[in-house]
C-alpha cells in the first residue's frame, strides 16, 4: 500500500463495522480545503470518502448526517454517510470519530468557470438548501440569539496587534509588506466609516454555514454534491447567501463580477422567498463583517499557519473595492 496509508485512520477497524465494504486498497489523504481531514478510501467494492471529523462532536456530527439524509430525500444533490451494519452513521475509534461517504468523481469549480445560466442555478441550488433545511430542521428558542456585529474598537486593537507581528517578521518577504499596506489602509477605512456598524441580526434558520467552491464538486455543468457540513447551523440565511457569492465571484483583482452576482441573488431570491430588504441588509452586514475581517493574517502571525496566504491578495483588495462600490455591490444583490 502506498506510504500515506501508514498515516490514515483505523481503516481495518473500521471497515469491519460494515457490512461487505470490501477489503481495502489504498487509503489517500486528500489534501484540497484547509479545515477538514479526508481521505479518498478504496476496496475492492468501491471508493469511499472517509471523514475524519477532528471537532469529535458525535452528537453535531449524527445531526449533520440526519440532515443530508433527509435533505437528499427531497432532491437536494448532497453525499450523506453510509450506514454501519446497526445503522450508525458515525464511528468512534480511539477516541476519534470517522465517517465513511460514497466518493463523488466531480470536479470543483469557481464563478470564473460558471456561466452566466450557471451562476443563476448556483443562487436556485443555495435558495434551495435553506428552503429544504427549513423543512428538515428545528429551530429552538436557544438558537435564536441575535448575532452581533463587529465591534470596531476590537479591530483597531487587532490591527495593532497584526501590524507589529507584520513589520517585526524575519525574513521580511513581499507578503510582509502588503499585509502592512493592507492593515494601514483597512484601519484608515474603518475610522471613515465606524459609524456605519450594523446592529444585531436575528438568526431564524438552519444553513449549510460553509457554502463555497471547494464544498460543491460538479460533474460537468451540473452541481453532483454538497460536501462538508460541519458548520450547519443557525444563522440569518442571506447573509450566506451574500458570503458564498463573496467567495465564489471575487476575481484575483478583489472585485466581484457584478453581472453574475445579479443573476445569482435573484435565483436565490426567488428560490428562498427572500425579499430585496433582507438582501440588502445582508450585504451590509457582510460588508462590516469583511472590513473588520482578518482571519488569514490571524493564521499567518499568530497561528504561524501560512496555508491561507494564497487567498490573502484578492480577499483583502475586496474589502477596499467593496467599500468603493458599495452602491453597486447592493444593487447586484438587492436590485
């Protein structure tokens, strides 16, 4: 077997709580998206997407299975876990929970590559996701909090924080330099525009809590499967929808390309039943949300986890852009 196998999970173990899964032949990490540990699992049954889900919550782990499971029922494309020979969707060996998945062959594909007809079926798929949780899913009183926004003053604090660590690192590297320009001219639009934070925002429905690019494989122009649930959860459900479209159509400049956008928020309007005010206040929360967003750099300086730094460039000139074309960015989503 190859080499990366030694590194795998349990598989013997763990293929014995199934019935007839085959014997296994390789086990290969895969190594596309940054939070997750996967691995491609081949038998001589078939192929398998095995889940090593490094949170450990069993109990959110059976309600992300349950949902997929019920969601698949009502069309949604989705990949939910194959059941055990006592019907149990989640494995714990060693202390660690694992989950097995039939492979989905596809592909993973960014608005670059979508079409204009194709960005629209993006916003109907994600209209559907939140209309099909609705259905599926629970809301209780105690996930009805109010979401609060950024505060502004813990930012500035943070940029102060992130500034040193950028201009004291060794070797000095371009990096380096832009994160300074960046965190100097995001602190200059922060203090034009602190008075614009918004106030709370009311959770009300379960969302897929990830919905981007490397969570959507494609076999060829059709969506074949939402993967990675790991933060379902409930959230004000257009404010996802305005994230995805953040990651999906941000081209490496920073700028979103509006007319895709268009035509995928009025998909997802009129898959979702979601109004033009509940669109537009999404964007402004999301917009606050990026201008006082500094994750990557978080990774880079105070994780010294530098697996992000490629997405750096084009996600810190969005929030520059997205400030400039406030206007236009909210028409494309709420026009």
């Amino acid at each position: 077997m190859p080499r990366s196998f030694a590194t795998a999970p349990p598989v013997g173990a763990l293929l014995r709580r199934y019935e007839n899964p085959g014997e296994p032949l390789s086990c290969e990490p895969v190594t596309q998206g940054l939070l997750n540990r996967g691995y491609r699992l081949a038998t001589t049954r078939g192929a398998y997407f095995l889940k090593h889900h490094l949170d450990g919550d069993r109990e959110a782990i059976a309600r992300q299975h349950r949902a997929t499971q019920r969601l698949q029922t009502l069309g949604v494309p989705v990949a939910p876990p194959v059941e055990d020979a006592h019907g149990d969707t989640v494995a714990v060996i060693g202390g660690r929970c694992y989950a097995l998945h039939p492979w989905i062959e596809g592909r993973h594909r960014d608005g670059a590559q979508l079409t204009t007809a194709q960005s629209r079926r993006l916003g109907s798929l994600l209209g559907l996701v939140h209309t099909c949780l609705e259905r599926v899913m629970e809301v209780d009183e105690t996930q009805c909090e109010e979401h609060e926004s950024a505060d502004p003053e813990e930012t500035f604090a943070l940029i102060e924080e992130l500034l040193a660590l950028a201009r004291d690192a060794r070797p000095r590297d371009p990096f380096d330099n832009l994160a300074e320009h960046r965190l100097l001219e995001r602190r200059a639009l922060l203090e034009r525009h602190a008075d614009r934070r918004p106030p709370p925002a009311s959770a009300g429905c379960w969302v897929h809590g990830d919905f981007h690019p490397l969570n959507l494989l494609y076999r060829g122009a059709e969506p074949a499967a939402i993967v990675d649930w790991d933060r379902l959860g409930v959230q004000p459900r257009a404010e996802e929808a305005v994230r995805a479209a953040a990651i999906f159509f941000v081209q490496p400049a920073g700028e979103l390309e509006l007319p895709k956008v268009r035509a995928y928020a009025r998909a997802y309007r009129r898959a979702a039943g979601a109004d033009t005010a509940e669109l537009a206040a999404a964007v402004h929360r999301v917009w606050w949300e990026r201008l006082n967003d500094f994750w990557i750099l978080r990774w880079r300086y105070q994780l010294h986890d530098r697996r992000a730094d490629p997405q750096f460039p084009a996600a810190s000139a969005l929030a520059v852009w997205w400030t400039k074309e406030y206007e236009a960015v909210r028409d494309a989503f709420a026009g």
